[in-house]
C-alpha cells in the first residue's frame, strides 16, 4: 500500500469528547484529512481526542472498532464512555466500558455512597471535603464526581461528572447504573461499606475472637475488609440488602 494523503473524511465527536477538540470543531461535523496508512483511532487522535476516551465509533452509522481503515467520505461519529446510548452492548468497542467505573461522591450523598459501595463500586467520600478536594479527586484518580450541584459539575477541572437527578438513594443509584450501562458490573457485598476496601472471605476461625456470641452461635460465613478489619456476615442487616440489591436489579 502507498503512504500519503487518501483524502477526507466528516468527523463529529459526541458529548464530553468536544472537550478534547479545538473550538471550531466542537458540536459539529469537520472535514478532518487521513493518510492511506492510518485508522480511524489516527483520524481520532489527530484531532486530540485520546482513543481511551472513546468507546463507540460509528462509520456511516455502523458501528466500527479503531482498526478500521477510513474511506474517502465516511462520515464518523465518536461516542464517549458516558454517552448513554440505546444501542446494545454488542455495539461497542468492548464488552465493558473501557474505564473501570469509579466514583467520588459529593458530600451529601452518603446514601448513594454507601449503596454503590454495597453493590461493588469503588467509592471514595468523605462528609467533609469542599468542592476543591472533589474536583481534585475527580481528576486525579480519574474518578466519576456524583453531585446534586450543577455549580460544582461546571468546574473546568471536572471532564468527568454526573448530576444526580433523584433525591431518593435507589433512584439515584438506578439514575447512575443506567447512564453509564453499569449493569453487569454489579459485584454486590464484595466491597467494605464504610472504608470502600476489599472484602475477602475469611474462615470463622480467623475472626471468632471478634464475634459477640449470638454471631458465633449463628453464623458460619464471614468476609473480613482487607483494609479497615470490618467483619461482615449474613445477619439481619444483610437480608435487608439484598433485598434492596433485588429489587435495583428487577428494575435494570
Ligand atoms: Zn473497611
């Protein structure tokens, strides 16, 4: 194959990947050149959006993954990960969004906080830290920034975040599971509720010394966090979640 010039092709980058393009580019298709040897991730981060910040690419409305080889005229469209679209998983560049999911969760969302822990995510919050150390977080550990406040998410410095619509802990958990296809990325009871540690299965011997005696009496299963020492077993407070873990997953 001759290397060189092939030709053009229309280019529009969706939602938050406007981010990454210069101003005149931005919500709008552009006439963007490509050389015979490059593919559409080439034609994509020539104009500056990283490949890692896309997960759909649809090439004259079907669906194309980065390898694909650009036609002179092909109209391209790339989708971020947060782009809620109604277009199966099949669709997408990988099976799972390409970044592992993770959040910081403003202040006065301890609920939702908690319940993410509870349903697997990785969370990081604190009752006290201000938007600064929010937004730090956000970008610093590349982590999705939760908050019921419009202000915080216009911040320069936040290129990921989500408003909570709800004010009712299921529904706001619903609202983030939805948006960002996180369905089968529910790993219930596999992460500590208070610390956002690891939970691993211990024997009962390894913690009978930690347990009252009605737990040691009853109980035979424990997990123990890796972080914090928090012991966790099947009681009554269990049975609750999963209850509540049924029925997010009846309305997914
Ligand atoms: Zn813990």
């Amino acid at each position: 194959m001759t290397v060189g010039m092939a030709g053009y092709v229309n280019v529009r980058a969706y939602a938050e990947l406007n981010g990454f393009v210069e101003a005149e580019s931005r919500g709008r298709t552009v006439r963007r050149p490509f050389q015979t040897h490059q593919t559409v991730k080439d034609v994509l981060e020539a104009m500056g959006i990283p490949h890692t910040e896309v997960d759909l690419i649809l090439v004259n409305g079907d669906p194309e993954d980065f390898t694909y080889r650009p036609n002179v005229g092909d109209r391209i469209a790339a989708y971020p990960v947060f782009e809620a679209l109604d277009i199966g998983s099949t669709a997408r560049l990988r099976p799972v969004p390409l970044r592992d999911p993770c959040f910081v969760v403003d202040v006065n969302l301890g609920r939702l906080a908690r319940l993410l822990r509870t349903l697997g995510f990785d969370v990081w919050w604190s009752n006290n830290a201000d938007d600064r150390t929010l937004a730090d977080i956000s970008l610093g550990q590349q982590r999705i920034l939760l908050t019921r406040d419009r202000g915080l998410l216009k911040r320069r410095s936040i290129t990921h975040g989500l408003f909570v619509h709800s004010d009712q802990v299921e529904e706001q958990a619903l609202e983030v599971i939805r948006r960002l296809d996180l369905r089968q990325r529910l790993a219930p009871f596999t992460r500590c509720v208070r610390c956002n540690g690891r939970l691993a299965a211990v024997t009962k011997d390894e913690v009978i010394e930690h347990l009252e005696p009605l737990t040691r009496r009853y109980y035979n299963e424990f997990s123990r966090c890796a972080q914090c020492g928090r012991i966790y077993w099947p009681g009554s407070h269990h049975a609750r979640l999963v209850s509540i873990v049924e029925r997010l997953r009846d309305q997914l």
